[in-house]
C-alpha cells in the first residue's frame, strides 16, 4: 500500500515548497502534518546555492522521517514506521 503512494506521489506535483526563507519552524511542522496524514509528501527546494541533497536529509532528520528518493531539486519522504 505504501508503494502504492508512493508511485502516486512521484506523477503529482510537490505540495510543499522550499522557499529563500529555508527550512523554518512553520514549514518544518507543516511537512510533519502531511506526513501524518498522508504518510508520503512531495517536496521541491527553490533553494539553488545549497547542497539539495544535503537539505533533502536535514528535512528527513527534522521530521523524523524516511528520505525516499532526491531527483533534480525535488525529493520525496515518507513517514518512518
């Protein structure tokens, strides 16, 4: 069923976007809200001059979450079980 959401997530467009503003509280407990009730979100970083990868990990850690795949500035997580 995960999987399921998971491949349903990848064809949608991300809901939550990393701004110039980085990784704030407020975006950081919206991310842990979709995932709560979601279990899979879409993110993209509009940030260009940092490690997306990097970023993609620190949002994983922050939100206690499992790093599903980084492609291009886009990367998607998924609720840890």
């Amino acid at each position: 069923m995960i999987s399921e959401k998971i491949k349903k997530t990848k064809a949608e467009h991300p809901t939550i976007r990393i701004g110039k503003n980085g990784l704030t509280e407020g975006l950081i407990n919206e991310i842990k809200r979709q995932l709560k009730d979601n279990e899979v979100v879409k993110i993209r970083i509009g940030i260009k001059d940092q490690d997306r990868r990097e970023i993609a990990k620190k949002v994983a850690e922050l939100t206690n979450a499992k790093l599903v795949e980084v492609r291009g500035y886009t990367f998607i997580l998924m609720k840890n079980e």
